[in-house]
C-alpha cells in the first residue's frame, strides 16, 4: 500500500463507518434519494472547496470564496432580471469576472509579496462590498432556463434524483483530479506548497503558477456562484457566509496538509460528503437543533488534524514544522 | 541618524491616515468634532467612534500578541459570542452580575487556554487550530442561549456596555485600561521581547532558553480574555446576548486593525498602541461612511480599498521603490550605519 495514500484512506474509512451508523440507527438514510439530495444540497460547498483545495496544495489559503459565491449570485440576478440577459451570456460574464478577481488577487500575492491570507481577506471585503453595492436585497431569478435546469435530472434506480448541478460537481471534481495528479500544471502546484524556494530553483514559473492558483479557485467559486443560484433561485449579498470555512474544513478533513505540498481532490470530495452526512444525519434525528452541526463539523475537524499529526509522526520523514503563513 | 528620522516618520503613517479619515469627516460633516458635555458625561461623534470603536480595539490588543508569535486568532469572534451567552444567561437565571462577569471572563480564558494548547502542545498551524474554535463556538454560544436571544435586564451588564466612567463611555475606558495595561508589562518587562523571539523564530527562542510554549499559551489566553471582555461589552449594549450575530467578522476587523497598526505579520515586531490606533481608522471610517449619507454597503468597499493601499505600502515591492526614489546619496553606495 502506497504509504502517502493513509490519510485518503484513514477519511474514507471514517466516512464509510459514520455512514454505517448512520444507516444502523436510520436505515433510511441507505437510499439514492439521500444520496442525491447529499450531492444536490452540497454541490456548491464542492466546486468552492476543489479550489480551495488547489490553493491549499500550494501552501496559501483563499478566505474569499463565499464572498466570490454571494458577489457571483448577485451579479448573475441582476443581469438576468434587471439587464434582461440570457442566463448563459450571464454565468460565461460572471465566470469571466471572478476568474480575472482571482487573477488579480494571484498577481497581488505574488508581485507584493503579501501572505495570501491578507490579500484574500481584502478580497473578501472587496466582493462582499462590491455585491452589496450592486444590490444590498434578495433578488429572485424567474426564467425557463432556471425552470428547465431545476426541473431535469437522472432518475436513478430506487427513485434518486441526480440533478444537473449534482452533475456539474462531479465533473468538477473528475476534471480537477486530473488536472491536480495528471498535468504539468498540478505537479506545479504541488511543488510550491513543498517549497517556494526550490521550486523556483527547479524551474517551476512561479509567478504565472499562483497567479493560475487563484484564478482557478476563483473561477471555480463562481461556478459555485451559479449553482448556488440555480439552487436557490435568488442572488443575495450575503448568501454563502462563511462557505471559504466549510471548504477549508473539508479540505483538511480530506486529508490535505495545511502547510502544502501534500493532499487530495478525491479527500475534499469526501470531506464535502462528511459535512452533508452531519447535516442529514441531525435533519433526520430531528431533536437535534441545527447548532449541533457546527459543533460537530468543528469537533471532526478537530479529530482529523489530530489524524492527521498522529499519521505523520508516524511516518518516517514527517514534513517538518513550517511557518503559517510564506513569504 | 538622518535614516533614523526617516523610519521613525514610516513608523507613523497610521497618525497620518487617522488625522485624514477625521479630516474627511469632518468635511463631509462639520459638526464632527462637536463635543457636549450632558447629563455627566460627553456626547460627540468623536465620542462615538472612540466607544464604537472599543471592541475591535480591545480585540486587536490581544490580537496583536498572537500575531506578534506569528500566529493568529480566527476565533476571538466566537468567543464574544460565548461570553456574552454565558453572561446573559447566568444573569436572567438570578446569578449576580459580577459573579456572571466573572464567569465570562473565565470562560473566554479557558478558550483562549484550549487555543494555546491545539497550537503549542499538538503543534497545529495557529490559523487552523482557532478554526476549529471558529466554526464550534458559534455552535456552543447557541447551545448555551438554546437558539434564542436573550436579552437581559442586569444594570452592571449593562454599565459594562453603555455605562461611563469620568464622562467617557465605559467600552473605551476598558479599552484604554487594558491598552496601557498591555503595553506596560509587554515594554516595561522582558515579555515583548520574549514575544518578539518566539515570533522571529520559534526554535532558535527555546535554544535560546525561552520557555516558548508558556509564553504561547500565555499569549492565545490572553487573547481569549480579550475577548471575553468585548463580547460582555457588546452584550451590555444590546442588552441581549445574539449567538449567531455578535462578533461576527469582528476577527477580521480586529486583524485589519493589526496591520494597520504596522505589525508584521510575519512575527517579530508588534505595537499595541498603533493597533488601537488601526481599530480607530477603521470605525472612524465606518462613522464616516455612515454621516455621509452613503449607504452602509459602501463600507466594506471602502475598507478593501484602504487594505490594498496598506499591503501596497508596506510591500517590499514599494520599500524598494521608496527607497531608491528617495535614499539619501551614501546609502546607496552601501554605507552602513
């Protein structure tokens, strides 16, 4: 068994058996409408926490994202609704917009030689402000390409429904573990949340590397941006608050270090599921009140940081103690 | 001695900034610096942003330290939360204020305590290891509030919150306290030094004999107390304690008061006072943007621009550039002084 390959398997592990009790006290829960209700609710959380993942590989952090999503529904709501745009014309502009934010924010932590920490909590404030400016009210999407794409989905057998932004994350994450394990690019990433440094040295074009980084994550925020919209049908300044801290924290449950250079798309996929099982098991035990999920999701983050240092003081060459934040 | 003056006029940009955004106030407003004295105690838009302004200031105090080690504090947030649940509920449950006080006071230590151990003794990344606390402690607030909010009646709460000691509010007074306090024992002991050691490099200060985990616990509690206490003081001004909504995004304010203050966050060079002043520049500007007459949306637009500008000026990029631009001949031809 391929050693690096423990914490992937340590989350999928502890997902399986949290499943399985789940299942044992609520067997309805073993069903493909639940499974495509996981996948449904939670595509946006998915497709930010991809990129955030990316960012994480690369030894930075991106606090951005829910803004990115709440400042991507508003922009998309009034362009649908005030502007009278075609939803396609509007997601290609708003995919457009937050890839070159993303670019910007790349090129500010590069070039100034900020911690991306600060240029993306500047983000943050920026897009929030910026959605708030456009439109400080809910406004609700009416449209038939809203209609058609919230009404089609694969029914799969045992009455599951696979929606279309279910769909969208799954491409996502095929497409970014790819693009993460198989490209050129994703051995980049890797190399710079190993060391900066060396990576420079080795010839990895580090510039235009972080620059992509955050492009990416951006980007892909956006996308989240029109999911999000798709699912509630409504674009709002503050919709997705606090979402960069869910995809952090499936991040790291997933098993990606948080000091770079090491981590897994497919460990954030499960990440991702691990927070929707807490939030559908506590839905189903219905005495629980929605605050429990936040004690929960921060008491398994809790767990697999520990997971995590327990599994690599284990291995023989644990990567060593680094600094929060690169310079 | 000429590049002396020239860096200690770079260490005061913040005065300039404060001196500008009051300025442009008081042009947008000319009864800014206004001041009354009634019913014994002053009243004035300066007055408020100095009372608005005391929680992320008293936040970024303890802020201050932990950035300082090169760490940071993502759940002081949280924690405000916590206290002021706590307060509030022992209150309405017939417990005497102070002992209520008291109690939040602890309990935002013992926060801050568990902080301090995730990141010393599990040797957890700080921005993670108060992540944990971030996204739980919401949760804990609720659990302790049971999902409501619970308003309060209690006048020491209160007082804490809208009170006024000498005709100042009592926020600022609490904020003024703890930053002399703080200051005091960080520069008139050894401490801030320590601090400045272990944020430089951690190793090489417990080589050098610092015993660098207590002086981290000491730091992430201190923080947690900080915290503690302007979680009471919001709480004593609504006069309820809100789980969900009280603290929110404050770390981030308190953090941005930190880097306005000048404070690397790399570790290794800190001041508290400038801090307090960066928590000033931020709530004057918030007053500002709301005597303006500008919508409140503005505000976060705002404040991301004056970010951009802070890292702009305070990157290598544009010392380099200063300095080239304006360095004095012989420096530039190596000259060491």
């Amino acid at each position: 068994m391929n050693r690096a390959m423990r914490p992937l398997l340590a989350t999928t592990a502890i997902f399986a058996l949290a499943y399985l009790a789940a299942i044992l006290q609520f067997p309805a829960m073993l069903s493909t409408r639940v499974l495509g209700n996981f996948l449904t609710d939670n595509a946006f959380l998915g497709i930010a926490a991809v990129g955030m993942t990316f960012v994480i590989i690369s030894g930075g952090i991106d606090l951005s994202v829910g803004a990115v999503i709440g400042f991507t529904t508003v922009l998309i709501a009034t362009l649908i609704m005030w502007a009278n745009m075609h939803p396609l014309l509007a997601f290609a502009i708003a995919l457009v917009v937050s890839a070159a934010f993303g670019a910007v924010m790349g090129a500010a932590i590069h070039y100034l030689k900020v911690p991306s920490f600060i240029v993306t909590l500047a983000g943050m404030f920026l897009a929030r402000g910026g959605a708030s400016v456009l439109s400080p009210d809910s406004i609700g999407i009416t449209h038939e390409v809203y209609t058609t794409i919230s009404k089609s989905y694969i029914l799969l057998p045992g009455g599951g429904r696979l929606t279309i932004i279910g769909l969208v994350m799954l491409a996502v994450f095929a497409v970014c573990m790819v693009l993460a394990h198989r490209t050129r690019f994703g051995s980049y990433v890797y190399a710079l949340g190993g060391n900066e440094t060396s990576a420079a040295l080795m010839g990895v074009p580090v510039a235009r590397t972080t620059i992509l980084i955050y492009t990416l994550s951006s980007t892909l925020a956006g996308l989240a941006g029109i999911v999000f919209s798709l699912y509630t049908s409504a674009g709002y300044s503050l919709s997705a608050l606090g979402v960069e801290l869910d995809a952090i924290a499936a991040v790291v449950i997933g098993g990606t270090l948080l000091t770079g250079g090491y981590g897994f798309i497919a460990g954030t996929f499960i990440g991702v599921m691990l927070q929707g099982l807490v939030q559908t098991y506590i839905v189903f035990d219905g005495t629980l009140s929605s605050w429990w999920t936040k004690i929960v999701i921060g008491a398994l983050l809790f767990m697999f940081i520990l997971l995590q240092r327990l599994v690599f003081s284990a291995s023989a060459r644990a990567p060593g103690r680094k600094a929060l934040w690169k310079t | 001695m000429k590049r002396l003056n020239w860096k200690g006029a770079l260490l005061r940009p913040q005065f300039a900034a404060l001196a500008a955004v009051l300025f442009i106030n008081w042009l947008l407003f000319p009864g800014f610096f206004d001041i009354t004295w009634q019913d014994g105690r002053l009243f004035g838009s300066l007055i408020d942003v100095l009372n608005r302004g005391a929680p992320v200031a008293i936040l970024a105090i303890g802020m201050t330290a932990v950035i300082a080690t090169k760490g940071v504090d993502l759940s002081v947030g949280a924690v405000m939360a916590i206290a002021g649940a706590v307060a509030a509920v022992m209150v309405t449950n017939g417990t005497p204020a102070m002992v209520a006080v008291a109690a939040a006071l602890l309990v935002g230590l013992l926060c801050g305590l568990w902080n301090g151990v995730l990141v010393t003794f599990l040797d957890i990344q700080p921005i993670i290891a108060t992540l944990v606390l971030m996204v739980a402690g919401r949760g804990l607030a609720q659990l302790v509030t049971e999902g409501s909010i619970v308003t309060f009646s209690d006048p020491v709460l209160i007082f804490i919150g809208t009170g006024s000691l000498l005709g100042l509010p009592m926020p600022t007074v609490i904020a003024l306290c703890l930053m002399v306090i703080a200051t005091l024992v960080v520069r008139r002991t050894a401490l801030g030094l320590l601090i400045e050691a272990v944020g430089v490099n951690r190793s090489a200060a417990r080589f050098a004999g610092i015993s660098s985990r207590l002086l981290l616990l000491l730091v992430y509690t201190f923080a947690g107390f900080c915290a503690a206490t302007a979680g009471l003081i919001v709480a004593g001004d609504i006069r309820g304690a809100d789980a969900n909504n009280a603290g929110l995004w404050l770390e981030l304010d308190a953090i941005l008061a930190v880097v306005i203050g000048g404070t690397s966050l790399l570790g290794g060079r800190f001041s508290i006072p400038m801090a307090v002043v960066g928590a000033m520049i931020i709530q004057a500007m918030n007053t500002g943007i709301l005597i303006s007459g500008f919508s409140p949306q503005f505000n976060l637009v705002v404040k991301s621009g004056v970010i951009i500008l802070i890292l702009m000026l305070q990157s290598p990029m544009a010392s380099q550039w200063l300095s080239r631009r304006f360095a004095p001949a012989p420096l530039r031809k190596g000259k060491s002084t």
